[in-house]
C-alpha cells in the first residue's frame, strides 16, 4: 500500500510514534480519524509523494503508535497533548514549518495544533469536521442519534471498552460501514490493518480516552480560546452525503474559527480519502500547491 515509504518509530517526550514517510517536496502532514489508522491515506498519499514530503503518523492511542493508560481527567489524550507529540516528531524529522491535513480525530488533534503552534502551520485542511466545541454545545436528539458514539466511547472505563471488546470486529466493521456511503472503499487489505489494530484492547482505551478528553478537557481548552482564530489559509472539505453536511453550514461554522476558508462538499459519505480519493487528491494538491 505503501510503496517507497520508509516506516520510522519516533520517541517523544512521551511516548513512541509510529509513521511512514515518503517523498520529496515541502513537508505536508497527515492525520488520520477514529477508528483508524494512518492507512486510511494509502489512495492518496502515494500521489502527494509526488510533489511533497509525506509524513503519516498513527496518533497516540491507535495503530502502532504507544497506547498509555488514560489518565483521571483524560489529559493524556487531550488535543493539546496529542499536537505536542506531532510537533515533536516533526521537530524530530527536521520541520519546524509544514502543511496540515487532518480528518475525523486528526482534524481536531490539527485545529488545536495549529491555535497551540500558529508559527508551524503554513496552511491547515480539515475532512469532514465541524469546531468540536459547537457539535457539543448545539447537539440535539438529529445529532445525538448519528453521533452516537460521542456519547458511548465517553462513559466512564471501563464500560464502552468491556462492550467493544466482546467484539470488536464487528464494531469497527459497522461504524466504517454505516459511516461511509461508497460500496468497496475499503479494500480487504485496509479492512484487515484496521481490524489487526483494533482487535488490541488498548487501542479500544485510547481510543475511548480520546473522546472523554473531547467531552473533557478539549472543551476546556476551546472555550479558553473561544475567540481565538485560526490565523493560516484553512481548507475544509466534507461529504455531502453525511451528518456533517446535513447539520452545519461548514464554512460559515470554521468562517467563526478562521480568518482565511474556503471549501466545498464532496460526493461522498464520512471517509472521504478512501470514498473519493481523486477528488481529495486534487483538491488537496491545488490547495496547498
């Protein structure tokens, strides 16, 4: 999936980070949602490889990256903290300035980055999000019921972890499906990396501990920064397919957040780097090029 990628474990100040990195070009970063791993780009980052340096990393709490215990108030998993172990990578690799992708959980772990570390984010793109802070602050019964899961995974250890790992299997296999609105965009070797990775009981942790520290200390942070704006040029681009498209007027939402958006729909459901990956390709590309 992975042709002429170089697989590198990166130790942070805290944990180990496990990336590929391909390429030549300006660095671009990507980061990768819930529930997965830094696969999800395997139709798209080959092509970026093209035209930029590609570093792909799985967050802390999923894939092969570390996995600690959450702490009492999920600060170990906070979106500050998860930024701090991608700006460390990137210290590590030599980029102290990069473009930004991220989608899902990444996207969110890539706004917070980019208020924390204005200075390091030459330009941000966001897949399929709107600000966390508004989803939990206008959710009703519409929102409640497609993000059900926002209000599982955050349920007090270890509740959602005992029910997921009853089977996980079929849990990751009916949030991709149910999620996505495109037959087959998920080959059977992609299906087989996201079920080898979430079959381990402390990827299901981290990645609960993630979404407490969402409904935690995130939406402590954001509120802290409430007027506080993105300052770089922000790409966000969302499936016109999905609960995001159905709920938010996208841009006027991150227009609140960010001096500089731009942005359109795709013709997809939620994963849209694996549902339609020439239009993610080509957009991205122009975008940041």
């Amino acid at each position: 999936m992975f042709a002429n990628f170089q697989n590198l474990v990166i130790q942070t100040s805290e944990v180990k980070i496990n990336l590929l990195k391909g390429g030549e070009g300006y660095p671009i970063l990507l980061l990768h949602g819930y529930p997965q791993t830094h696969v999800m780009w395997h139709k798209i980052a080959w092509r970026l490889a093209e035209n930029f340096t590609v570093i792909i990393p799985d967050l802390r709490g999923y894939g092969d990256s570390d996995k600690p215990s959450g702490t009492p108030n999920h600060s170990n998993y906070s979106k500050r903290v998860m930024a701090a172990d991608q700006i460390e990578v990137m210290s590590q690799l030599g980029y102290e300035e990069f473009y930004l992708v991220g989608h899902d959980r990444g996207g969110r772990v890539a706004h917070r980055l980019t208020l924390d570390y204005p200075h390091k984010v030459k330009k941000l793109a966001l897949l399929d999000i709107a600000p966390t802070y508004q989803m939990y602050t206008t959710t009703d019964q519409e929102f409640a019921t497609a993000y059900y899961h926002w209000f599982f995974l955050i349920q007090p250890f270890p509740f959602p972890e005992t029910l997921i790992n009853n089977n996980p299997d079929f849990f990751l296999t009916h949030c991709l499906q149910s999620w996505s609105k495109t037959k087959s965009a998920f080959t059977p070797e992609v299906m087989a990396e996201y079920l080898r990775c979430f079959r381990d009981p402390q990827t299901v942790h981290g990645t609960c501990e993630d979404y407490r520290a969402s409904a935690t200390m995130d939406l402590e942070h954001d509120r802290q920064d409430i007027d506080k704006k993105i300052e770089c040029p922000l790409l966000v681009l969302w499936g016109d397919k999905g609960v995001i498209e159905k709920k938010y007027d996208v841009i006027e939402s991150w227009q609140k957040r960010a001096i500089n958006v731009q942005g359109k729909a795709i013709s997809c459901g939620h994963f849209l780097p694996e549902e339609s990956p020439e239009e993610i390709y080509k957009s991205i590309k122009i975008f940041f090029q």
